[in-house]
C-alpha cells in the first residue's frame, strides 16, 4: 500500500491545501458571487453556519472511536450500507465529480487565459495544455504533488485576498450602501448552494484540525463578499455568470481582471488535484480495505486513475459538453451526490456512535441541516429528472464496477490461498 | 497502389470542397463598429453553455441563438435579414 496516500497527519498547510481545491475554484466564486447577490449581508453569517455545520460532521467523522477502525471512512460506511453499495457510492460521488469539474473548469480557464492573457492563444488549447500538465503531475511522486498543491491553493487564495486588501484600500475601508441594503430573495434555495462550496473538503486526509478549513474559508470568502457588495450591485452579481470577474473588472481595472485571471487558473488546478487527491485516497482505502494486491493499489492510484480520467475529460471536452447546458446539470448533479455521500458518512458514523451510546448531538444536528440542504437543491431545480436519471446510472454503474472488483478481488485471494496451501 | 490514389483524390475533393463551404461572408471589427445601433442588423451570439457563460466579452444588445439550436432560432428571421453571428 502506498503509505503516503493514505497519511492523515499533514503540515498545517497541507491540511489547508488538500480540503480546499473545490473551495477556491471558479465555480465556488460563481456560488458565492451569485449567493451574495441574492442575500447580500445575510451572506455572511449564512456561509458561517454552513461552514461551522460542516467543521462539526468533519469532528463527527474523527471521534476517537471510529479513527481507529481499518480503512477510515470507507470501512464505516460498509459497516453501515453493506461492501457493495458502499463502494458504489464511494465511486459515484467521486468519480464523476472529477470528471464533470475537469470539463467545466478547464475550460472557463481555457477563456480566461484567452480573454485576459493571451488573445491569440486558442481556448481549448490552453484547456487540453492544462489538462495534461495536471495529468502529469499525477504521475509525480507525492511530496512533489503535495506541494504543487499547496502552491496552487496559496496562489488562488493570496490573489483573492489581494484584491480584497486592494478594494479596500481604495475604498479608503468604508463599504457601500450595497453591503447594508436587503436580501432579495431569502430561502433555503439560496442558501442551499453554499453547502456545495465544500465539495472535497472533508474527504482531505485532513482529520486533526476539523474546523480549519472552514474558519479559514469563512474569512476568506467574508472579505470577497463584502468587497464584492462594495463595488457591484446585487442585481449584477445575480445575473452575472462570471460575477468574480465583474468584481475584479470593478475594484481593479485590467490589473484586477489579471490577478483574478491568476487566481482562476490557479483555483482549476487547486480543485483537480484536490479532488483527484481526494479519490486516490478513497479508493487506497477501498482496497486497503478488502485486503487487494499492494501492487494493484499503487498502479491504479497513481497511473491507472488519473490517466482514465483525463482521458474522459479529454473525450467529454472534445465531443463540446462544454457547450451544452446539460454540463452545468450534470456538474450539479455530481455535487449532489458527493453530498449524498457526506450524509451517509455522517449517519454511519451517528449509527456506530449510538451504539456506544454516545450521540453526539450537535454532529446530529448539522447532519439533519445538510439532508434539508440537499431535498432543497433538488426540489429548487427546474431540471431535476434529469438529476435523478443520472444519479441513478451513476450509482447503476458504480455497483456494476464494484461489484466486478469484488469478484476480481475474491478469485485473487482464493487462488493465492490455494498456492498458499500447495 | 491504385486504391491509394484513388482514396487520397477523394479526400482531396472532399476537403476542397469542404473548404468552399466555409466560404461564407465575413465583418471585421471595425465593420461591425460601425454598423452597431442599426436597427436592419440583428447580432446573433451563436455560443451556448460554459462557451458563453465563462466568456467575459459579450456584445451590448446581442440576441443569444446557440449554434446547435439552428433549426429553432432561425424561423424567427426572415431570409433578406442582415444576421451577424459570433462565437468567440
């Protein structure tokens, strides 16, 4: 087994870095954006509460009486579901999650890079260049990946806060009207989004500092949404659909739009390595877990995963998913069932807990929050069939996957014990 | 070896007429400049998608008819229209 993929005790800016790829991605900014243009000042202690719900199930998930359990989070959850549908949500949520982010975030940069740096550069070029870099550097051994890492969530994170501590500045500290004015719209529909912002979060190998990330991801994404009141009405942040570049355009000019430019690019590379950290890591446990062969596990993390992917992504940018809305359905969709997996997580952990009557109640609680949270992302979307239809062939084909492993896996360890016995 | 000739002149013929296809008229940027606020010109922002929503520059007043939904916007506009098309 590769011991260093399955590590969870980090430095304290790795166990930042490794949590918030999703977080500091365009599509994050997009959320946030939108959110505060919806609830404005309410944004605020809004995203706190999220963000404490979310450092509570992180807390959930590290009691002392599930760390010690073989292969973490996956044996907990197979204790509670069963090996197979276990491993199938553990697939479904993750897998295509890196798929459908891959496509959509590779090429919002690919514009980006177009749009701000280089007029001549073709979009998709840039796509598909970023593409196999970041395939590459898969490949690289992991203290090398890890710092990549934490080069690219310092990046994004220190423009965005640049160009918070800029707007400032030249605002002279006072923020406008806008920030004081009245949510527009106020309901769970709103609010619910910002659950999805810690997409990959708590599958980091971080399970020391539970409430690190989220107290981190609060001040960050306070000051963006304070500063962004400050310089665009609610009305342009709700219509906009790159509402951080209107910001950036607004508080900076062309400086502001480059160094958010940076902090695009730079965020598309924190949430692909992130997330793609975060499945090595969950299959490492999955077949940790069924005592799979050591050799199997390490090529199929470090090779066999990254390059099917990339060559999904690659296939999925090249056939224009990208170009179609039915990406931003999926993507959702994909979100959704990370979520669902988080829930399951959580309520495994609950049950386990119950058992040593020991209920932690304030875990309890936050788990209820984020059932509510995900029943209200699927009611409030107009396109929810076709959020079921994939889900479930989502989750059809990840059962079909595990359960060939399975299969694969027991003849393995029948024929190895058969030589064994000869 | 006859197959050989045989297959590269249709491919030839296949992409030189492709190429005559792609022929189709052309406004630069300073055209297009000139001719905005005319009320005999529509623009037709043709992307759909992160196409469109990830891209920044979008034209003032430009009417969104994403290009793999022809066959719905067109019916809207009559033949002698002057139709202007962007996607990028």
């Amino acid at each position: 087994m590769d011991s260093l993929i399955l590590q969870t005790k980090h430095s304290f800016f790795l166990s930042l870095a490794l949590g918030a790829g999703w977080l500091l991605s365009p599509e994050s900014l997009v959320i946030t954006g939108n959110s505060s243009g919806h609830m404005t000042w309410l944004t605020l202690p809004v995203l706190a509460i999220v963000a404490l719900l979310f450092g509570l199930t992180a807390r959930l998930l590290q009691q002392p009486q599930l760390s010690s359990r073989k292969g973490e989070e996956f044996t907990l959850l197979a204790e509670f579901t069963g090996t197979i549908p276990a491993t199938a949500l553990t697939i479904a949520s993750s897998l295509p999650l890196i798929v459908l982010s891959a496509t959509a975030l590779l090429v919002t940069s690919g514009y980006t890079f177009n749009e701000v740096f280089l007029y001549w550069f073709p979009n998709f070029g840039f796509a598909f260049l970023l593409l196999a870099i970041l395939t590459i550097l898969q490949f690289c051994p992991e203290k090398i990946l890890h710092r990549a890492q934490i080069f690219f969530v310092a990046l994004a994170a220190g423009g965005l806060l640049s160009l918070c501590l800029l707007g400032f500045v030249k605002i002279g500290g006072a923020t406008s009207q806008q920030v004081a004015e009245l949510p527009t719209h106020f309901s769970w529909a709103t609010i619910a989004p910002l659950f999805l912002l810690f997409a990959g979060s708590t599958l980091g190998s971080n399970r020391e500092r539970p409430f690190l990330l989220p107290i981190a991801a609060t001040v960050l994404f306070a000051l963006w949404i304070v500063i962004s009141l400050s310089y665009v009405t609610p009305d342009r942040l709700i219509s906009s659909t790159i509402p951080y570049m209107t910001a950036a355009r607004k508080i900076l000019g062309d400086p502001g739009r480059q160094i958010m430019g940076a902090v695009v690019i730079s965020g598309t590379c924190a949430a692909y390595t992130g997330l793609m950290l975060a499945a090595r890591r969950l299959l490492a446990t999955i077949i940790d877990s069924k005592s799979g062969s050591q050799l199997f596990s390490i090529k199929m993390q470090r090779w066999l995963l990254p390059t099917l992917l990339a060559l999904i992504t690659a296939i999925l940018m090249a056939t224009g998913l990208a170009g179609e809305e039915l990406l931003e359905v999926l993507l959702r969709a994909a979100l959704m069932l990370w979520l669902l997996h988080h829930i399951f997580l959580c309520i495994s952990a609950l049950v386990w807990l119950k058992k040593d009557s020991r209920l932690p109640l304030a875990g309890g609680g936050a788990t209820l929050a984020m059932v509510a949270a995900l029943f209200s992302l699927f009611i409030s979307n107009a396109e929810h069939t076709k959020i079921l239809i994939f889900s479930f062939s989502m989750l059809g084909i990840s059962t079909l996957l595990a359960l060939i492993w399975l299969t694969i896996n027991k003849r393995r360890n029948h024929s190895a014990k058969e030589q064994e016995t000869q | 070896m006859k197959k050989l000739i045989i297959f590269l002149t249709f491919f030839l013929l296949s992409t030189g007429l492709q190429a005559f296809a792609l022929e189709v008229p052309t406004v630069s940027k300073d055209e297009l400049k000139a001719k905005l606020g005319s009320q005999d010109m529509t623009i037709l922002d043709v992307r759909a998608g992160r196409d469109w929503s990830s891209s920044e520059f979008k034209i003032k007043g430009a009417i969104r008819a994403p290009g793999n939904k022809i066959a719905e916007w067109s019916k809207n506009y009559q033949k002698d229209q002057e139709l202007i098309l962007y996607c990028a």
